[in-house]
C-alpha cells in the first residue's frame, strides 16, 4: 500500500493556513482567554473526527449526493455562523458600553475554568467553547467535502479504502491540533500587548466576519 503522504500532508498544511470558520472561533475564544482558545481549537479537531468517521462509514457520501440532506447541513452551518456573528456584535457593543474594564476573573471562576466578561457579566466555560468549535466544524459542509473529494486522492486505490481514510484523517487532526494551539499561544502573546480598546474592534471585525461566511456558505450551491 502506497500513500502520498508529502502531497497529503502539504495540502492539508495549506487548508489550516487559509483562515475559515474555525480560525475565527478558536482566535475569538483566545483573545478573551487562552484556555478557552484551547478548548475551542480540540472541539473543531472532535468535530473533524465527526466528518473523518462519517467518510469512513460511507456516511459522508450518502449526505453530499443527497441534494436535501446537504443543503439541511449547509444552512445550519451558515445560520450557526450568523448566529456566532450576531453575538460578536452583541459582546462588541456590550464591551464598548464598558469602556475600558477588563474582563475580571474571579478565583471561584478560574478554579472552574470559566471565563467573566466584565462587559456582560456572562460566564463563558471552556465547555462552551469547546462546543462553539464542535459545531462550526461538524455543521461545515467543506470539511465534509474535503473527505470525500480531496483526501482520495492520495490514497492507494488497491487497498482498503477506509483503512487508509481513517490514518489519514487522524493525521489531519494531529496535524490541526498542533497548528491550533500554536495559533492560540500566538494569540495569547499579542492579548497582552493591545489594550482592551483593540480586542472590542477584533469582537466587531470577527462578528461582521462570521455573518459575512454564513451568508457565503448559504449562498454556495
């Protein structure tokens, strides 16, 4: 058995390095903390699993050549999106009618492994984060797609086709989970050099940007 692992392995690097769904939500969770960004970076990599058993199961195959059940997935992949977004916009406004307070975490929070804006006063756990990356991963018809027309491609034909998905697909996660925490650590340095003023407009900038792909992925056919 044969596997283009250097052409796999290149193409997957790149698909990490152009920024998606799941690039906002884990920069978004990291910018409030880093624990959180960790936490939404291993939902997205539980959620790629989802797709790669899926593929594996056939399951995949069955969602993307019904016409009814792709386009279920993709609106509730795009209004989930829009609804991230819409709450970006809802924490930006929160945080500008703030001022400049810091998010204030309480010793009873962090033991808990929650988050406190001081701009809502709304606990955000690193569950909620982990969850926030799940579902934009699993609701994300592409990923889906990446499965099932791009990752065959480096397969060897003449051996077990599900075998090699599965190995495959569980070096795409390795591979994610290393590119995400690394990004999350990048994340965490440059929170402690811009002020609060700065983080408000990345909550705008990153709500705009969620609607903006929901309506793209919405509009895709």
């Amino acid at each position: 058995m044969s596997v283009d692992l250097t052409g796999f392995l290149g193409v997957v690097v790149l698909a990490y390095l152009i920024p998606g769904p799941d690039f906002l939500v884990i920069v978004r969770a990291a910018a409030r903390r880093p624990a959180l960004g960790r936490a939404a970076a291993l939902g997205a990599q539980a959620g790629l699993c989802v797709h790669m058993c899926a593929a594996v199961l056939g399951l995949s195959a069955i969602a993307t050549r019904s016409a009814l059940a792709f386009t279920v997935i993709k609106l509730a992949g795009a209004a989930y999106l829009m609804y991230l977004g819409v709450r970006a916009l809802l924490a930006a406004r929160r945080r500008n009618r703030a001022g400049s307070a810091e998010p204030a975490v309480g010793a009873s929070a962090a033991a808990s492994g929650q988050h406190v804006s001081a701009a809502s006063g709304r606990h955000v756990s690193r569950r909620g984060s982990f969850l926030e990356g799940f579902l934009t991963n699993v609701l994300n018809p592409k990923a889906a797609l990446f499965f099932l027309s791009v990752l065959p491609q480096f397969v060897d034909h003449d051996g077990s086709l599900p075998r090699q998905i599965f190995l495959l697909g569980l070096l795409d996660v390795a591979v994610g989970v290393v590119y995400w925490l690394v990004l999350v650590g990048v994340a965490a340095r440059l929170r402690t050099v811009f002020g609060p003023a700065c983080r408000r407009r990345w909550e705008l900038v990153s709500g705009w940007l969620f609607i903006g792909i929901g309506v793209g992925v919405a509009a895709t056919e």
